[in-house]
C-alpha cells in the first residue's frame, strides 16, 4: 500500500520546478522588455540610481556594459572602500574613457580616508571633470595642506556650483575667471584664501562658509562681493582669528553664525536689499550688525547684547522670531518689541541645540514704560514654542496678550519637563489674563516634546490635538 505522504512528496517535487520554470521565464520577459528601449532612456533611468548600482548594471548584458559611462552625473565615495585599492584604480581607468560629453556633476567623497588614494589623484580628476565641462563639483578631501586643484579649475567656464569641504585652498590665481559660478560652498576649511578666490567669480550669487581653524590663528578674511543674493557664514567657537569684514550690496538672504567666543572684529556694510536674516552672534557686537540690517522683513536672532538708544530700527521688520535661551533674551525682545512698528508676527523659541548647557536662566522681564507701536497697531500672530511657564515667561506672555490689540491668534506649545510647571496651571495663567483683542484665539498645546516642524506644521496647519481656550 501506498502511503499519501507519497503522494504529497511526489506532488511537491513536480510543482517546485515547474513554479521556478515560470518565473525565470516572467524575468526574462521583464529584462527583454527593459531593454527594448531605447539607449538614451535607460541611460536617463540609470541617472537616478547611485553611481555604484549603475555601474552594476553592466554585467546585465553586452548592451547593458557600457550604458553607465554614459551618466550625466558620477559619484565617488570611500566610505565603503577605506582600506582598499579598487576604487582608485577604478576611477582612473574610466573617468578619462567617460563617453559623456558634459558631466553634469561630479562627487569626490574621500573624507573617510584612503591611504590609496592621494593628492595627485584628486587633481588628476578634477581636471578630466574640467576638460569634460562639469557644471557641479564637490570634492571632499583632506588635503592637508597640498594643492589638490590644476590651474585649469580656475579658469573652468562651465562650473555653475561648486562645494568643497575640507580642502586647503592654495595658490588661487589672482587672475583667472570661473564667469558662470553662482553657488560656492566651503565647510571646514582649514585656511583659504578667500577674497583672492571671491574676486575671480564676477557672477557669484550664493556663497556658504563654514570656516574651522585648529592648527593656525588664520588672521582676518573678507567677503567682497557686488553681485551676492545669498551669504551664509559660520564661524566655530574654539579657534583664534582677528575678525571679519563683509560687503555685499545686493545681498537678500544673511545667516551668520558666529560662535567664537574671542573678541573679534565685526565690520558689516549696509545691505540695503536684505529681506531675510538669521542672526546667532556674540553678546558684544550686536548692535553694530543690526544697523548693516535694518531693511529685512524677517529677521531671527540669538542674542543677548544691549540694544538700548536711538539711531537705528526695523521699520519694514514683519516677522520675529527670537530664540530666549540667553540670559538677557527678555531685555533683547523689550527692545525689539520697541524698534520694530510694523511686527506682524512673532514667535519666541529655543533655537535647535540652544540652552543645552545649563545656562537657559533668562532673566525676568522688565516691562517697556510705554507699550510699543507694533502692540497697539500690527501684532497679529504670536507663537511660543517650548512655553515653560516660569514666572518670566508668564510675564512677557501676560503682557502681550494685554496689549496686542489687533492679535488674531496666540499659540503655546507647553513643555512641562523642563522646569515642572503643571500645563493645568499654564493654561489657567493664560485664561485669567484679559486680553485687548476681543478676537484674539488663544490656543494651549500640549503635545510635547515634539520636533519644531511639527510645530509649524501644527501652527500652519492645525494638524495637532490643541486646546481652544
């Protein structure tokens, strides 16, 4: 007699083959069908994978082997190849046999170390990236203090964008003319150069620096650009320089950083087209940038310097917001309250990072002796996100919420953690206080901790659970 294991075995031995049979016939048909189109859009799909999974693709099939060296954009990066000599070897072979006639962008990421791979390489590819009109270059290497760049990057026409994280600048030419570059960006440069490297680019519009000095006092530097929209600079607290000085006439957009706690030197013109700025600076030079910006419409700050007397003011100033993470933050928001008439918006927070290092005592708040034009005439929206509830905190909330005439809506965004206030004695605070708009929506968050996007989401988009009050 025959058991229906049997039969249960023998079933399963003639489905198994069969089932495997079916679907490499459907791959195949799914690989015949791909590579029925044609070579210039499977090179355009190929452009959205990363470099390394498109140069995989070439063992698909002859037609497939050399699509990849057809990519408008190439990328390069050590940091799975740290100890090994394959990728060096690798880019030397085919970069210069690359079939592309222009390289859309290159991305040499090497700042993960790779004894194989040296100065000399990094220059050799750069200028093949030149001779083959790259129009996007970044480069990420330790040069330490060696030329990586050939004199033909300096004169390259075709560069549009250019990043560079810790290379050493060298022997910039002070004739030369990158005419089509509009966006530099250099992070953790060791010493550069700058204006020299500035002057030779007629045309630059966005220019982000990170500067990070730990083996030399790098003196002063210079940022002189009549054509710059966009400046976005910062400057680490644990190195030693002289100062700075930036002209920038057409500038739109200004984040400064300045983080070192050395005294310095800060010479900014007026920039009489500057709408945006985001301002974290040192408490004894406040005041002399605040006049450099005095037509931006949105202004955020960090700050704790004496911006008391007359002789500047944001009269076009709309949008406020002020990180109270220093100790004089509520005597900065008295002073902004009082030279900014037009303020629409304000909102009070911690900046990303601020107060984490135990020193968020901000004083108490001594209230303006007259109450300020924006209060009485614009104020409109008022966000405080990490609402603590101290009795500093209450008082600022209190005042405004008594003054703002034209207020529409004020949102708290509650965080009992910090210093243990129950939000059921936030929240009462804020009731009893009278308020001078009689249409004033008063709104009590108490989802936290969440991330700030989730609270702008909130504020922008009602998307949180909140209490109307």
């Amino acid at each position: 007699m025959v058991s229906f294991g049997y039969f249960a075995r023998v079933a399963k031995r003639k489905v198994k083959p069969k089932f495997r049979r079916r679907r490499s016939v459907r791959v195949c048909k799914d690989m015949s069908r791909i590579s029925e189109l044609s070579d210039e859009l499977l090179i355009t799909i190929l452009s959205f994978l990363p470099t390394k999974v498109s140069v995989s693709t070439s063992i698909l099939s002859k037609q497939w082997k050399f699509l990849w060296m057809w990519l408008p954009n190439l990328e390069y990066s050590s940091s799975y190849h740290r100890e090994s000599a394959a990728l060096g070897e690798f880019i030397d072979k085919n970069l210069p046999l690359h079939r592309a006639p222009v390289i859309e962008s290159l991305r040499l990421d090497f700042n993960f170390g790779n004894p194989h791979v040296g100065p000399e390489n990094i220059k050799r590819w750069v200028e093949i990236s030149v001779s083959r009109n790259v129009r996007e270059l970044e480069v990420s290497y330790d040069s330490e203090s060696e030329n990586i760049f050939p004199g033909s990057f300096y004169t390259c026409a075709s560069l549009v964008i250019l990043k560079l994280e810790d290379v050493t600048l060298m022997d910039v030419p002070s004739t030369g003319c990158p005419h089509s570059l509009k966006t530099l960006k250099l992070q953790c440069l060791e010493y550069a150069n700058l204006q020299r490297l500035l002057s030779i680019c007629p045309v630059l519009e966005e220019l982000s620096v990170h500067f990070e000095c730990r083996r030399h006092n790098m003196g002063g530097f210079t940022i002189i650009v009549p054509s710059l929209q966009s400046l976005s600079l910062s400057v680490a607290d644990y190195w030693k320089f002289d100062g700075y000085v930036i002209d920038t006439p057409s500038l739109k957009y200004l984040k400064l950083e300045d983080w070192n706690g050395m005294i310095h030197y800060i010479e900014i013109e007026d920039m009489p087209n500057l709408k945006e700025s985001y301002v974290d600076v040192p408490c004894y030079d406040l005041k002399s940038l605040i006049g450099s910006i005095k037509s931006v419409k949105r202004l955020t700050i960090c700050s704790e310097d004496d911006l008391s007397g007359d002789g500047f003011g944001f009269n076009q100033l709309e949008h406020l917001q002020l990180c109270v993470c220093k100790q004089e933050s509520s005597h900065l928001l008295g002073h902004l309250l009082k030279i900014s008439p037009n303020l629409r918006v304000l909102d009070i927070s911690h900046m990303e990072y601020h107060g984490d290092d135990g020193r968020n005592k901000m004083v108490c708040w001594n209230q303006p002796s007259s109450v300020p034009e924006c209060l009485l005439s614009s104020l409109q929206i008022l966000n405080w996100s990490r609402y603590f509830g101290r009795p500093q905190d209450r008082d600022i909330a209190v005042y405004i919420l008594r003054n703002a005439c034209h207020l529409k809506k004020a949102t708290f965004l509650a965080d009992t953690q910090e210093y243990y206030v129950p939000d059921l004695k936030m929240l009462k605070e804020l009731t009893l206080s009278s308020r001078a708009s009689s249409t004033c929506e008063l709104v009590f968050v108490e989802e936290y901790p969440i991330s700030d996007e989730q609270f702008k989401n909130y504020v922008f988009n009602g998307r949180l659970v909140h209490r109307n009050v």
